[in-house]
C-alpha cells in the first residue's frame, strides 16, 4: 500500500467501532465520528490528487463505510426507536444491497460498491444524521433516509445487473453506456 488514502480508510474501519465505547451523541461521540466523517471525504480526496486511486483504495473506502454504518445502526437504534414500517424497509434496502454486492461477486469475481452520486447523497444524509437530530423531526429525517437510500440501492442495482464491467467510479444511470 503507497498511498496514505488507504490507511487514512484503513484508519476510520479502525476508529469507527470506538463510537460504540462512547456515550451516543455526546461530544466524545461527536468528535469520533466527525474525524471518521472528515477521513471519508479526504481519503478519496487524497487519492486523487496524488494520482494514487486504487482498486484496493476503493475497496478500502466502502468496507470503512459498511462497518462506520453497521456501528452507526447498532449504538442509534436503541435512541430512534424505529416503528415496523421503517424496520422493514430498512430491511428491504439492505437486502437490496446485499442482493448489489452478489451480482458483483458473481459478474466481476470481486467485491464494490459504486460511488455514484446517489450513493454519496445518501451517505451525507446518513452522516448528517446524528447532527440533524437536533434540529430536524426524527419522523422526516427517517423518511428522508429511507427514500433516498430506496433510490441509489435500486440504481446501483441496476447498474451492476445492466453493465458488462465493474466500474466503482460510476457516477450515475444516466451514465451507464458512458465510459
């Protein structure tokens, strides 16, 4: 590994499970998770600019983003108190995911995510969650995840099961038959 974005990604799947050893949403929960937050935007920052993009790099990037989220899920469910119509299509979203990842396994023999621009606006949403709690009703902020969320996994999915190569850096549909 020559790049330190790498083991900046390296770092957050590393810092990440600390949020589950603090207190949710107090400052030492904050401050964890803006510095995991700042690493996922410099990580690929970095990267580019050195002319360092990798594979691996990319690969690096979306399991540091899976275990912060899984974390995130874990240490936020017991203070958002979900209702069952939001449960079951969380779960539906995931499956959608997963359902993602093993088209890819299985067309590309590898694992990935896209990093396209529905998978970042959700990601920001999903990042400026814990800070919007404060300000936004808990009821929107859900449904506005969950909408979101519905919209990029389906895309992904149907990126992956209508290209013939894997490309991380797709950015959207509309850019499916663009190289």
């Amino acid at each position: 590994m020559k790049s330190i974005a790498n083991y900046i990604s390296i770092s957050r799947a590393f810092l990440a499970p600390a949020l589950a050893l603090t207190k949710p949403l107090s400052i030492t929960f904050f401050v964890i998770y803006l510095i995991c937050g700042i690493s996922d935007v410099f990580d690929g920052y970095i990267a580019r600019k050195t002319n360092t993009t990798s594979q691996l790099g990319e690969k690096l990037d979306s399991v540091a983003d899976l275990i912060m989220i899984m974390i995130l899920i874990i240490v936020l469910y017991p203070i958002i108190n979900l209702t069952v119509k939001i449960i079951v299509w969380v779960v539906i979203i995931g499956i959608i995911r997963v359902v993602s990842i093993i088209v890819v396994f299985v067309k590309y023999k590898t694992f990935g995510i896209l990093h396209t621009y529905g998978n970042k606006i959700t990601g920001i949403i999903l990042f400026t969650f814990p800070i919007s709690l404060t300000f936004i009703p808990l009821d929107v902020l859900i449904y506005m995840i969950c909408v979101v969320a519905s919209i990029s996994a389906i895309e992904e999915l149907f990126i992956h099961l209508s290209s013939n190569e894997f490309r991380a850096n797709k950015k959207s549909l509309f850019y499916i038959f663009l190289p």
